[in-house]
C-alpha cells in the first residue's frame, strides 16, 4: 500500500515534466540511449541477433535495426511515463514488458538496471540548462520506480514457468 501511494505522489510531481523530457529525448537519435548502453555494457550486444554483430560505435550509429529497437525503448518509457496517472494502467504496462523480456534467452532481470544510467545521461544532455538538482532527483526516482516495476514483471513471468513446470 504505501508502495502504490508513493508511486500516485511520484505521477503527481513527474509526470509534467517527464513528459516534456520524454518528448525532447525523443527528438534526438534514439540510437544515442543505446549506443552509451553498449558502450558501457558490452556484454549485452550479444543477446541482440538483429544488431549483435556490430561491434563498433560507427556500426551500430548507422544500424537502421538499433534504430528501431532504441525508438522501441524510448516508446516504452514514454508510454511508461504517460501512463503515471493511472497507477494500475502504470504497473500493468511495465509488468507485460518485464514478463516479455524473461523470453528473450540470456537476459537477466538485472540487465534492467544497466539502462538507468544511458537514460540519465541522455535526460541530462536533452534538457541542457533546464536539468536541475531537483529535475535530476525526479528522473531518478522515476526510472527506478519504472526499472523496480520491469523487474516485477519479469519476476512474475518467472514464477509463473516455475509453477507451470511439473515437478518431480
């Protein structure tokens, strides 16, 4: 309960301007979120089959597939953050992405994490000399109330192969 009512007083204090981040973050390359994911986390490149042959920085810039993966996350956050005033609207959205993510093989719920910094960052860069100490503060608690809900998801998703499989 006091998580669902942090997260309604999270919607009320965000969700303006996250909104209008969003939309700037959007204008810029979307590759940009995921080429600084890359190039932080190496190691992810391979649980991509359309993209994981590109090794280099120029290659995935000019990959039209990263491209359309990287619009497809900002999408999520987008719709993730628009869906802040309506909680239920909120966690279902994020819990569906989660539990789609537990089929990808090799992906590890802790992978979740490694794009909270690549979207900080790019957050930072988009709003310029409108990224404030408070701005920044709300950002963080924000992609983390949306990273902490992705985990739910894939946790769910989780459990429910667990109990599905037939014991011995």
């Amino acid at each position: 309960m006091i998580r669902r009512v942090h997260k309604e007083n999270l919607q009320l204090a965000a969700c303006h301007e996250m909104s209008a981040a969003a939309n700037a973050i959007r204008a810029c390359p979307h590759s940009l979120l995921l080429l600084s994911l890359f190039e932080e986390h190496k190691e992810l490149l391979s649980l991509f089959t359309k993209f994981h042959q590109l090794t280099t920085r120029d290659e995935q810039a000019n990959s039209e597939e990263l491209a359309e993966h990287a619009s497809s996350v900002m999408s999520t956050l987008d719709e993730s953050i628009r869906s802040l005033d309506n909680v239920d609207t909120f966690l279902l959205y994020l819990h569906q992405v989660g539990q789609s993510h537990y089929k990808i093989e090799g992906f590890q719920k802790e992978y979740f994490w490694k794009i909270r910094n690549p979207f900080l960052e790019a957050v930072k860069m988009t709003l310029g000399d409108r990224y404030t100490e408070n701005i920044e503060n709300i950002y963080k608690v924000s992609i983390n109330l949306v990273i902490e809900t992705l985990v739910e998801g894939y946790e769910k998703a989780q459990q429910q192969q667990r109990q599905a499989a037939p014991s011995s």
